[in-house]
C-alpha cells in the first residue's frame, strides 16, 4: 500500500480536480452542439419512456444514440436537471484521467516527474479542458479511444470489445475513431514483430463490434429507408463530396485545427526530435515510435472524410490525436534531458495561452472547444433577466445558434417559450454574442452601425449584447 498510493497520487489529484471542475459548471446550460447531440435526443427518449430504439426524423442524424439513451436513464433515475447532466458525465472524465495517468505509468515508470508533468499538460489542454465543461458525447469517444489504446498496450484485449462498442456506440465519427484503433492496433504488432494479426482472436473484438454496428443499420434501414445519407436538409449539406477547392480549403482547415489553441508549441517538438535523431544518427525508440502512431493513427482515419466531405471539422474530432500528440512531445523530452525543461516550459506556456485564444467576431470559431466560452452562461442569464424586466417576449427577439429554441432543451427549465432565429428585417429586438457564428459579417455590421446598444454585458474575452431598431 505504502508504494501504490504515491503511484496513484497524480489520478487522485485529478479526479479532486475534475470534481471542482464539475461542481462549479453544474448549473450551465447545453451549450453548442450538446443541444443537438445531448439535449434533444435524450429529451425525446425520456418522454417517451424509452418505448423506441430510433429516432424521430427530425431529431435523426444517423448517429447510434448510446449517449442519448444513457443522459435520459440518468434523468430518469436522478432527476431531469443540469446538475444531473453535468455530473453524468463526471465518471467518463474520471475514466479518461484514469487512462492517461496509467499511460504516463507505463511509458514513464517510476518517474513520478514526469507523471506529474504530463498530468499538468493534460489538465491544462484547452479542447479537453473545454470539452470537460459541457454535457459531451464526445468525452465517451476520449474514454473508449484511450481505453482501446491502453488495452492493446497491455495485451488486455478483453477490453478491446467494450472500448469498441462505446466507439461506434455514440456516433458515427466513432466508426473512423475505431478505424484509427484497429491501425494503431496493427502499428503495435508490427513494431514488436508480433504475428498474432494472423489469427483470428486478434480480428474477432473488430469483427464482433462492426457486426453489431451493422445489425443496428439494418435494423435503421428497416425503420427508416436510410442510413448514415440522411435525407433531413439540416444534416444532409454535411454528408457531400467536397469538390477540389474545398478539399483543399478543408485541408488546410485541418491543418489550423490542429494547430490551433495552443498546440503548436507541441507540434514544433516532433520535427525538432526527429532532426536529433538524425543528425546524431540515434535509433527512434519503440515507445516514440508507438506514440507516434498514437497520433497519426486517428488521424489517417478521421482525414478522408474531413478532407472529401463537406462536414465542417472541429478541434474536437481530432482529440484522441491530440492526447497522443503530447505523450509523443514528453517522450522526446525524456529523450533530450539537457534542454527538456527548456521545451517543456515553452509548450506549456504556450498551451496555457491557447485557453484564451479568442478570434474577432467575423472569424468563426469552435467555441465549445475552449474554456474561454464559460463567462458566457452568466452573460446569457443576465441577458435574459434585462428582457424579462423591459416585458418583452423571447419568441420576439431574435438570435443564432446555439441560443435558438425551448428554453426547455437549453436550459431544462420547463420553457416552451424559446428565442427565434435572427431575422433583421422583422425583428424589433436581436440578442447577439460572439460566441455565436451564424451572424453574417453583413448582418453584424448593420447591427454595430444601425442599431442601439440596449442592454450590454462583458465578462473576460466574451461578451452579449441586445440591440433595438
């Protein structure tokens, strides 16, 4: 016991975090995409008491609901409120910080310095960090990847079938997610000469898992007609071919992705690690290289539908990368002790910045994947206040996403009554922040130069605003 609880100390602390984390966003509402993937969806499960396996088709993406069906058993058993929500999904943060410390375990053995520095990377990454404060399905997808990862490592591979389940279980994105574990899979035996690939036990935890992701598709075809190819217009323009320019304009829109927030600093150690290798002629060890293809791996999957299609790419949908990505950078570290410290100071000053990264209005970007969005709940409840003083109804005034609909779906507070979509030419009274992306940059320069300020409120690097005709 005397040598396991110092062992364990960098997960206990995490967990205390992760707890003070969640108890202090318990009262924020569904923000983002969460409204869409959480929210709604386990709305419609929980109101019809779970009597039916698929969606209705407006609220049908295609998406395997096992998150959805999961937030409405909690709601259920605990209650339909936020705090119910928010804690939800407290033990799949709890999960996640429990892989990675026992990676940081297993590729830094007995180097608690290293442990606690990687720890510190991983608290202060801001995708993860702002992830960590929403009702997330894709916190799940984090977990499986990591549990996926960390099962192949140890030669575990009972755990490979669940980790795949909770993969194609939440999303379709899931399905590329595995796709990346299975070459991950293949990386690890080829470096360590393993033939076990050739037997059929290696492939049955795949096999069985896409079995099952296809028996609900034939059961979705049979109930609906389709699958994945919705024909519902408000998903149906994100599952097109991209044309050249848009491949092109999408490649380098990955490329910002993955360098955004922050992460470059990271991303600048592995060129730098492999031209010491090769100017000093040294072997890349085999714990870098399977780090490495932690990274790559993911996005070798994920990049042909990102790239081919025309669904928008988020900074979350690379974030099983990103992990990897700074276990590689501490590898390399350890592997250059006389100017680690020196690197490892750099990075994460660079990643600390990168939670305050905040573009101006007329650049969109991925709100829900920064911390840097949490004043705005306290903006949006002081917003609402001001209407509800001055009489004026919601239905009247209007926004963008993700402030569109029932105060219900949002909030969870019993309010049919909701904010319409922003129409300036109809419209008497529109709420806008930037923490929203739809506003044209014709419609906020009319707003900024043709309406009045009627009610606004600022709180660190977002701010909301009421103007009046």
């Amino acid at each position: 016991m005397p040598k396991t609880l110092p062992a364990q100390l960098p997960f206990f602390a995490a967990t205390a975090l992760l707890a003070l984390l969640t108890w202090s966003v318990q009262d924020h509402a569904f923000f983002w995409d969460t409204l869409g993937q959480a929210s709604r969806r386990a709305h419609w499960y929980y109101d019809q008491q779970f009597r039916q396996l698929y969606l209705p088709p407006g609220l049908d993406a295609g998406h395997p609901p096992l998150f959805n069906i999961y937030l409405a058993a909690c709601w259920t058993v605990f209650g339909k409120t936020l705090a119910v929500s928010h804690w939800a999904v407290f033990p799949w943060l709890v999960g996640i910080y429990w892989q990675l410390t026992q990676l940081l375990r297993y590729f830094f053995p007995q180097q608690m310095n290293w442990q606690w520095a990687g720890l510190g990377l991983f608290l202060i990454d801001p995708v993860l960090l702002g992830q960590s404060t929403l009702v997330a399905p894709d916190l799940v997808l984090v977990f499986a990847f990591l549990l996926g990862s960390r099962s192949i490592l140890r030669q575990q591979r009972g755990w490979l079938f669940p980790a795949l389940l909770l993969l194609l279980g939440v999303s379709l994105r899931g399905m590329f997610i595995a796709a990346g574990l299975f070459l991950w899979d293949a990386w690890f035996h080829y470096l360590y000469k393993n033939k076990a690939w050739r037997q059929l036990r290696w492939w049955l935890p795949y096999l069985g898992a896409f079995s099952l992701l296809a028996l609900f598709w034939w059961g979705h075809l049979e109930a609906t007609g389709w699958v994945i190819r919705t024909p519902n217009p408000a998903w149906s323009g994100h599952r097109k071919i991209a044309d050249i320019p848009l491949m092109l304009r999408n490649t380098a829109v990955l490329g910002w992705r993955a360098l955004d927030y922050g992460r470059i600093g990271l991303w600048a150690l592995l060129p730098g690690g492999m031209w010491v290798y090769r100017k000093q002629r040294l072997p890349i060890p085999i714990n870098l290289k399977l780090a490495i293809g932690g990274v790559v791996a993911p996005i070798l999957a994920l990049a042909p539908v990102l790239i081919a299609t025309t669904n928008p790419t988020s900074h979350r949908y690379l974030l099983p990368a990103f992990l990897w990505l700074t276990l590689s950078a501490l590898l390399w570290m350890q592997q250059n002790p006389g100017i680690w410290r020196g690197w490892l100071v750099a990075a994460s000053m660079i990643l600390v910045s990168g939670n305050g990264w905040v573009y101006p209005r007329q650049i969109a970007q991925a709100w829900d994947c920064t911390p840097a969005h949490l004043p705005y709940y306290t903006l949006r409840n002081s917003a609402i206040d001001w209407l509800s003083r001055q009489g004026i109804p919601f239905d009247s005034v209007g926004t963008q996403f993700p402030n569109i609909g029932p105060r219900e779906i949002i909030d969870l507070n019993g309010e049919a009554s909701g904010f319409a979509p922003a129409d300036l030419t109809q419209q008497r009274y529109i709420l806008y922040s930037n923490v929203m992306n739809d506003f044209s940059d014709a419609e906020l320069a009319e707003l900024t130069h043709s309406w009045n300020v009627a009610f606004r409120a600022k709180k660190g690097l977002v701010e909301c605003v009421v103007y009046a005709r």
